[in-house]
C-alpha cells in the first residue's frame, strides 16, 4: 500500500510560513525546496517544490505561483457544482465554487495566494509524479483554503488526472473544517467538465 503524500497528511495543519503576493504571480515564502525552478517571492524566498517519494511527488505548500494554474483558469461544472478558476487579480489564482443540491449550498470563494491566517488557511499544490525521478507529471491537485473565523476554514480543491496517459479528467471538491468541536464536512463535487 502506498504511503499518503506529506502534504495531504498536513492539510489543514499549521503551516510555518505565510507571505504576501509578488509581482511575478509568486505568493507566500518556503523554506527552500529540492527542485524545480522558482522565481523570488516574498523576503528573498524562493519558491521551489519539494521532493516526497512517498508520492512520489513534488510539493509546496507554503507558497504557491501563478504559472502552475494558469493554463487551468476557466470554469468546470458537474451536477452540483461549479468552480471557476481566475489568474486575473493580485493573487496568483482566485477559486470561487457553487454548491447545489448539497448539504453546504452557497458560494464561496478563497485566494490561491499562499497566506495563511494562524493554523487554518493553507494554500498548496502538489504534482504527482509516476515515479521518484520526478520526471512525469502524472496528476496535480491544488488546494486553496481560508479561514472563516478562529475556528474554521474552508477550502476548494481542483485536482487534474491523467496527465500521464492523455486521458485528462478534472476533479474538485469542498471542505469545511471545525477545530473546536472537531469536525469535517465534504462535497465530493466528482468529475467536473471544462465550459
């Protein structure tokens, strides 16, 4: 049985580093990272993937940059749900998602820009690989969450499979989180198609 990645075992737990937006679409800081190329972001950071071979994979979730989203920016739809990914604004990225027929009916809308708001609000992004060379992308998952309050946080998940095989399809699904009592609600919103 494989191991779960270190960034899905971490979501919704405190991350250590928070930032704001640079220029470049960088947002956040990191610690530094293994690989990949990143650009400056906040405070001289650089915002790079970090290796996991228990993906195997490479993440980041502490900061996030515009150029990892981009080409997904659009709008996808499934019976209940609609998600709309922007790289129009400040941040790198701006997911708003409509529920219906569901438990948590509304919109909600967070920043893909790598802040945080104490223990709730990470942003991150993870590119599953098909082996541990890291060489081929086999899906990505981005998250974006914010917090509500002191206690919640809510958060939208855009995940692209298949990028290994030709055969894309694209997920999504929302959570919301309660520390005190501790509770997680979730809307598997399943296969979303491209307008």
């Amino acid at each position: 049985m494989q191991s779960t990645p270190r960034f899905l075992r971490t979501l919704g737990v405190c991350a250590l580093l928070a930032g704001g937006c640079g220029d470049d679409g960088t947002a956040g800081s990191s610690d530094g990272g293994q690989a990949g190329s990143g650009s400056a972001g906040t405070g001289g950071s650089e915002c790079l993937l970090r290796n996991d071979t228990g993906g195997p994979g490479q993440y980041s979730d502490g900061c996030v940059k515009r150029e990892w989203i981009e080409e997904y920016a659009g709008t996808y739809v499934s019976d209940t749900c609609k998600l709309t990914l922007s790289v129009s604004g400040s941040a790198p990225a701006t997911f708003e998602i409509t529920l219906s027929g569901t438990s948590l009916d509304g919109t909600y809308e967070t920043a893909w820009d790598g802040a945080q708001s104490g223990s709730l609000g990470n942003d991150s992004y993870y590119r599953f690989t098909t082996d541990a060379t890291f060489e081929t992308t086999k899906t990505l998952n981005f998250h974006s969450a914010e917090a509500v309050d002191d206690d919640t946080e809510e958060g939208i998940s855009f995940r692209v499979e298949g990028l290994d095989t030709g055969n894309v399809v694209f997920k999504s699904s929302f959570s919301r989180n309660e520390l005190s009592p501790s509770s997680q609600t979730s809307i598997d919103c399943g296969e979303v198609t491209k307008e």
